[in-house]
C-alpha cells in the first residue's frame, strides 16, 4: 500500500463525523484487539515512524 493520506488528514475526517478523542482512541483499541497486525500496517501506511507507531500501540492495549 502506499501512503497517500496523511495522519492528520485520516485525523480530519474522524473529526468531521464526529469522532472525539476518546472514541478515537476507543477506535485504536478495537482495531489493536482485533487485529494487531492490521493495525501495526495501517499506521505504517500513513508513514508514522516506528516509534509513533508502537507508542499508539502501546497505548491502545
């Protein structure tokens, strides 16, 4: 996958349909539960760094 869309802008649109903070960390948690490995991808795909990436990981466990 390339990356194409930007953190900030996937970040805009959860905001635009009315996602806060909270449910957009409720959201990170499903997707880590549920799928580790498509979630470690998915955020690879906006371009986050290693570090980003496993500090939302870490976070979302």
């Amino acid at each position: 996958m390339q990356s194409n869309v930007s953190k900030d802008e996937w970040v805009d649109m959860f905001r635009e349909i009315g996602l806060t903070e909270d449910t957009m960390m409720k959201w990170h948690r499903l997707f880590e539960s549920r799928h580790p490995e498509g979630h470690e991808a998915f955020l690879a795909w906006l371009g986050l760094p290693p570090d980003e990436i496993a500090g939302i990981r870490a976070t979302s466990r």
